[in-house]
C-alpha cells in the first residue's frame, strides 16, 4: 500500500495559495489511508456520488474553509463532471510520481509529463531537481524542460543550443568526454543531437561531438553557404560566438588545429593568393601561410612597406595573431628598414650635415635593425624569417653601416676640434640641460643615465613615455666625448670645468677629483647639492623612502645599467637587444616611480652610443695594422690612449686639446667602423669610436603634466540607409583621426539590437589605423541577423558599437544608430 507520507508534502503547498485542493485517485490507491492524513485546518471530503452537496457546502456553506476533496474512482468526462468549473479554476492534484514530479516543478503544459516519465533515473536524484528548478519558469514546454535538464547535467547556468554546445567543445578540446557521457546517461543525446540538427542543421546517422567539429570547420571554410539560403545562420553566428569568447577562445583553438590536420587544410591553401587569405583566420595554417608569403615578397621586394603595414596591421585582429605578433613585428621591421635603405643615400655635406641626418633620419635604420632582430630572436616560429635575416643583414652591414661609415669618416677627418654647432657637446650637459632648472633653487633636477643609451633606443624611449598618461617626453641629441667610453662619457655629464685622463687613462679627472664609482661622483655633485645612486637601489626603495630622498637633494643621478651591462662581454654581445628592451621597460617604471614620489624635471641620458650588427665580422673589419707609439696606456678595440703616437693612416689622431681634454695621452680613433683585433673581446658590440652611431648621445626631457592627455581614438557610425530589408546589413564605420602616441587604438564590439535581445552577429573591429588618409581610416561592419529576428519585423533595430570597460567582463554603448527592419521574407536570410 502506498505512503501518504510523499504526497502529503505536495498537499500542503497546494494549500498555502488556495483553499480547494481536488485529488483524483481514479484507482483509488490511497482510499484506505485517506483518513489518517492529517492537514491542519483542512477538512477531508470523499466525493462518491454527492457532487451537489458537496459543491453547496464548500461554496455556501462554507465559503472560506478549506478543503480536500478526494474523488477515489474515475471521473465522468466533459459534462458528466459536475465538479468541472471548480476543478478547472483550482487544479486537480494527482498522486501518481509523474504528476507530483510535473507538480513540483510548477510546469503544467503539453508534454512535460512524457519527459518526466522518460528521463525517471533524472528526477530520482534531489539535488538535480533543486538545480533545475532554479532555472525553470511557469510557462517552459517539454523543449525548454529537457535543454535545462542538459544544462544541469552540463554544469551550465543557460540552456541555450550555443552555450550546451560551448560546454560540450570546451570538454572535447580537452580530450575527455565526462559531460556528453553524463548527458547520454540521462538519455538526453538524443534530444541534443536533435536539436542540434533542428538549431543548427547538423545531421548523422551516428552523431557525435568529434562529428560535429569537423562539420562545423567544413561548413566555416565554406562560408556557411547553402542550397537553402539561411539554412546555416544560427551555427555561423555561434560559430564566430565561440571563437571570440573568452570562455571558449583557447578550445576552439585547440579544435581548429585538429580540425585543420583532418581536413589536410594547408594543403588546400598552398596556392592560394594572398588577396584570398588576408581576411582569414580560421586556421592557424592561414596565419603561417601568410608569413610565408609576405616574407618572400619583402625579400624579392615585390610589395611595399606600406602594403605590407596593412596587412600586418588587419592580421592585428586574428584569433591566432597571439602566437605571432613578434614574428608580424619582425616582418614590419625589415620591410621597412629594406625600403628606407631602397631610397637612402649616404652624401654628408659637413660634419654638422652628418649630425644634423642622423639624428633626424638616419637612426631609424638602426632602430628597426635593433626592432628586427629582437622581435625575431623572442618569436617561437623564426623559421620563415632565415631568408629575411641574411637579406637585413647584407643590407645593413655590408650597406649602411659601411657606406654610412665611410661617409661619416670623411667629415671626421676634416674637423680639427671635436665640436660643432649643430650639437651642443656632452661636456656641457649640466651646464645646458641641470642648471637652467635649479639656478633659482626653488626646483629640482633628475638625471637618469643609462649606459650605452643609443640615440635610436631613446627615441623608441620617449615614445613610450608618450603614451603614458600625463606624461610628455621631447628628445634633444648632444655631441658625445671621443673616445666614446663609459668612464670618459660619465665623467662629462657631471658638472666640472675640466676632465682629463689619469696617468694610467682611467680613471678619469673632473676638476682634479676621481669620477669612477658612486661614492667618487658623490664627492664631484656634492657641491650642487647633488646624490648619485644606482637605478636598481631606487626601484627597490619603498615610496615614502624615495620621496624622502628627493626632497633631500636639489639634484640626483641615477645609474641605470642593462644595455652596456650585456654588450660589453663576448658571451653576451648578442643579447644586447634584449638588453634594450629590458632597460626600455626598467626605465619607463623607474620614471614613473620618479614622478610618483614627486620628481617633475627629469632628463635621460647615456654615456655613450653603440655600433652593433648581429652577424660575424668578416676579417676586413678589422684593422691589419696595430697602433704604435712611445707608450701605448689603453689599447681597445675602437680607441687607443698613448704617448709618442706614430702616426697610421687607418686611425684618425687627436691631441688631447682638440677633444677639450687636460691631459698629456693622445687619442688614436679607428676609422669608420674599424676594428682592433684584441684576444678574448667581443665584436659585434663596440664602442670608443667616432661613428655616428657612438656619438650621437641623447638627452630625454621627461615631463608629468596635471591633466589627462591620452584617449581612445574616436570613431563614427555612418549609416547609408534606415532599414534592414535582407538578412544582413554592412554598417560604414569612420575613424575620425588618426592613431598616436596620445590618441591610442579603440576596440568595439557591434551588434543588432531590439531592447536588450541581441538578434545578429557581434563581432569585433580594431581601429588603429595611423594613417593621415581619410579613406585609409574607413571599415566596414557586416552584421548577419538571427532567426530570432523574425519576431522583431517592422519593429525598430538599434545598431550598437560597445566598449569594454577597463578591468572588468561587461561592455558599455559606444555610439547608436536606429533601423526599422522590414522584409518580406520572400528569401529567408538572404545574402
């Protein structure tokens, strides 16, 4: 005999919101237990035969008790049912498991008892019945029931097709199969499959989730195209939905890359054009295809740098553009250093001329040799880049730096003092650049000097402080001591009247005192109230202890060391542009914890510059000759000090007076790019000399400013029609200026809009465009609706651009634009 004690949980509630509660128990299985049922405040009424009376009492005679009324025998039909209008305005109550089931679930509609009955072993578990009901709502069909059902067995919050499917791909990408085993467990795969094929249009004889990845990257390669125009929308939407969700992102990577090797994808793209693969980026294959290929046409120089920019800038937006952005930067980097050096010619009119170039133009090749090989040595996929390299490196050493060189050595030649007035001299840094701004007393100085800061690595410096916010950085260049060393070069940045070599070179004399090492060069500041300090002390010190050390000295000197630190040791002269970027980014914090401890006047500096080219050197780079003299004191491998010179045409000589030096060692310089041949020393990184490239020294002006500076570029919705009357719209899209280092790139999301229902496509668009071309800064979105845009014709859509809002998940609207959506749908989703 049956338990009350089930259902009378279930009678209770149906008490709790009416006072009529009729129970149809038609086999009448719980008649002989009826009477111990105990509900408070309830009177129990048996109906047999007594249908009036018992409709006069509960309704007449007593109109506000509650009551049950059980009917233990089947029920008359239709008319027969005198009870009818009571039983329809309150509910009937059954007892049987698949009636209360469908009871607790507060779900009444067609088919909801079949799905309860067919997926018992679900319904059997409490904790899953108390999942699911948190994501039901009173009016759920059968439809809706079993795709909440999946999602409580999937572990998902939503119920949609894209996001069982979403949990299903994610699992797969990972090689395991727990969640679509638990699905088929609870015989809901053939539910899924079937609204997969409904949703989707997905259909096999044995379909499964390995199946359908590979039916989904077909239909992708073919553009979701289909004899039934439309037929493929919904997959093509949640397809793009996939891969660019951050959620789903990296398994769909996975899955494409196994999709890609099924499919033997790159062997369908090996003769594609490029034209037909720029704007894809469905397989990885694509992204190396693209490399490939821009690689040959930059070597065989059958396309322009600024082709090539384009078409590195639209890869920027690829799924796959993470793995290869040092690579794309490497590829940016030769192509253009090969155009600058197509057009450069290397004729310096004057010393001053020579000067005057270089730091106005010719840096830049240097820059984007150092760009080149950096982003080319931290990419993992360098292979592409082998032909490229041995091209930028036949062109820069044996072109530029040689030509360049020679150029530059004729000027040299021709000066009797190492001056000019198209520079002023490093000696006089502290005179020209410290003392303007502490004379009156009232303002404070910094000096940040980074050893071995080429001019060309302080330009990319200022740069990026620019891009900070508040932050401004204007670069002056001064003319560098010969020969161009450390201890000569720091040695004129300190305020003197005099410098001269020691007896023995080094160390070096400013106005008679020693100016190696901090504690000497706090000896020489001491009197500008002045502190020297390494840069690596300051980025360790707390903030308060920085502020305190600033406020205590009208100037500070900073000795900051990566770049000199690696170039200057054979085992790692090749690391040299690593170590540039690594002061670049120490240089930018060590700035910024500067200003935050108050310091607003800030100058960055270097000893000296640097020549540097990655491949050997072959042996006409070195001088056949070697040096003489009465008494040879320092012997490296770009100058030499000594007394009694003997002079060598392959070295330029100077007197100690022509370089403004107080000190009886005369200076020889290798000429050009030159040279000495020394044991144990490297070769590659050198300096001493008198190439451009050593002796163009930089002076950063480093400023914060008060206000904001720096903002998102801004962008424009140009609509060229009010109405949607196909399944797609492209929407123009302006980016109104162009793209610095204070109007930076924007990221916006786009999509279709009825209230808060989305109803199309979202993709994502890049603006970074830097051009000063209107038309370069046009782009299109194309936005592809849902079938769910059906329900919403004739009413009006809003296009939306949203931008993520810093450091969370959720979006904001950007700019709106309003369309009525009208279509016959005489061709449903037509493109």
């Amino acid at each position: 005999m049956s338990s009350l004690s089930a259902v009378l949980p279930h009678l209770e509630q149906g008490f709790d919101s009416q006072r009529l509660v009729f129970w149809h128990d038609a086999d009448g299985e719980y008649a002989a237990e009826l009477d111990a049922l105990d509900l408070s405040g309830v009177t129990t009424v048996r109906v047999e035969n007594n249908e009036y009376a018992v409709k006069n009492r509960v309704l007449h005679d007593e109109p506000v008790s509650k009551f049950l009324l059980y009917r233990g025998a089947p029920v008359p039909p239709g008319t027969g049912n005198w009870l009818l209008d009571l039983e329809l305005a309150y509910g009937v109550f059954t007892a049987d498991r698949t009636a209360l089931v469908s009871q607790d679930l507060g779900l009444s509609g067609s088919g909801i008892d079949q799905v309860v009955r067919d997926h018992e072993k679900f319904f059997r578990a409490a904790k899953r019945v108390q999942s699911l009901k948190v994501l039901l709502a009173t009016d759920d069909d059968a439809d809706r029931l079993q795709a909440k059902m999946s999602a409580v067995v999937l572990g998902q919050r939503e119920h949609s097709m894209l996001e069982l499917m979403r949990a299903l791909l994610i699992e797969n990408a990972r090689g395991a199969h727990a969640k679509y085993d638990a699905l088929a467990e609870q015989s809901l795969d053939g539910f899924h499959w079937a609204g997969v094929a409904k949703i989707y249009g997905y259909e096999a004889s044995e379909p499964s989730v390995d199946d359908f990845v590979l039916w989904m990257f077909r239909q992708a390669i073919n553009g979701f195209a289909s004899d039934t125009p439309g037929a493929l929308r919904n997959i093509q939407l949640d397809f793009a939905s996939l891969r660019n969700d951050r959620r789903s992102a990296n398994a769909l990577a996975v899955l494409a890359r196994r999709a890609a090797e099924s499919l033997d994808y790159a062997n369908t793209i090996e003769d594609a054009a490029l034209a037909e693969l720029v704007g894809n980026d469905l397989f990885e294959d694509v992204e190396r295809k693209i490399i490939s290929v821009l690689t040959q046409a930059i070597v065989e120089r059958t396309m322009g740098a600024r082709e090539v920019s384009e078409i590195i800038r639209s890869r920027q937006s690829s799924i796959w553009v993470d793995g290869y952005r040092e690579l794309y930067a490497a590829l940016a980097a030769a192509s253009d250093l090969l155009s600058e050096l197509a057009t450069a010619r290397f004729e310096i009119a004057s010393f001053d001329d020579g000067l005057d170039r270089y730091r106005k133009h010719w840096f830049r090749i240097d820059q984007l040799y150092r760009q080149f090989h950096f982003a080319a040595r931290t990419t993992e996929y360098a292979g592409p880049l082998e032909a490229l390299r041995v091209e930028v490196e036949k062109h820069y050493a044996n072109r530029y730096l040689y030509e360049l060189g020679n150029a530059w050595q004729q000027q040299v030649d021709a000066v009797t003092d190492w001056r000019t007035v198209a520079l002023r001299s490093q000696t006089r840094f502290f005179t020209d650049h410290v003392e303007p701004i502490i004379r009156k007393g009232n303002r404070k100085a910094v000096v940040i000097i980074s050893d071995a800061l080429r001019y060309e690595v302080a330009d990319e410096l200022g740069s990026r402080i620019r891009q900070e916010d508040r932050f401004d950085a204007e670069l002056d260049a001064m003319l560098g001591v010969l020969p161009s060393y450390t201890q000569l070069g720091m040695a004129a940045l300190l305020p003197h009247k005099t410098l001269a070599h020691s007896h023995d070179g080094d160390p070096v004399l400013v106005d008679g005192q020693r100016s190696d090492g901090t504690a000497n060069r706090n000896k020489v500041l001491a009197p500008v109230d002045g502190f020297a300090i390494q840069a690596e002390d300051v980025l360790a010190m707390p903030r308060s202890e920085l502020r305190e050390l600033y406020g205590a000295h009208q100037v500070l000197y900073l000795y900051h060391d990566r770049i000199d630190a690696a170039g200057d040791k054979a085992r790692t002269e090749r690391q040299v542009f690593e170590a540039a970027n690594d002061a670049l980014r120490e240089l930018v914090d060590l700035i910024k914890r500067l200003t935050n401890a108050n310091a607003t006047n800030i100058l960055v500096t270097a000893d000296h510059g640097f020549l540097y080219q990655d491949t050997a050197l072959a042996d006409a780079s070195y001088l056949s000759t070697k040096p003489q003299g009465d008494g040879l004191v320092v012997t490296n491998r770009r100058y030499v000090l000594v007394r009694g010179l003997k002079d060598d045409p392959a070295f330029r000589k100077f007197e100690p007076e022509q370089l403004g030096l107080s000190s009886d060692l005369e200076v020889q310089i290798p000429k050009s790019i030159h040279r000495l041949k020394l044991p144990g020393a490297g070769s590659r990184f050198v300096h001493g000399g008198a190439a451009l490239q050593e002796v163009v020294v930089p002076v950063l002006t480093v400023n914060k400013k008060r206000k904001s500076d720096t903002r998102p570029v801004n962008v424009e919705v140009l609509p060229e029609t009010d109405k949607i009357t196909t399944g797609q719209l492209v929407v123009k899209l302006f980016q109104s200026e162009p793209v610095g280092e204070k109007v930076q790139a924007r990221t916006l999301r786009a999509g279709l809009y009825v209230g808060e229902t989305l109803i199309s496509n979202q993709p994502e668009l890049l603006f970074d465009q830097p051009s000063d071309d209107k038309r370069d800064r046009y782009q299109s979105a194309r936005m592809l609706l849902s079938q769910d845009a059906n329900e919403f014709n004739n009413r009006t859509v809003e296009f939306r651009l949203e931008e993520q809002i810093p450091n969370t998940t959720q979006w904001r609207v950007y700019q709106r634009a309003q369309y009525l959506l009208k279509r016959s749908f005489t061709s449903d989703f037509d493109f």
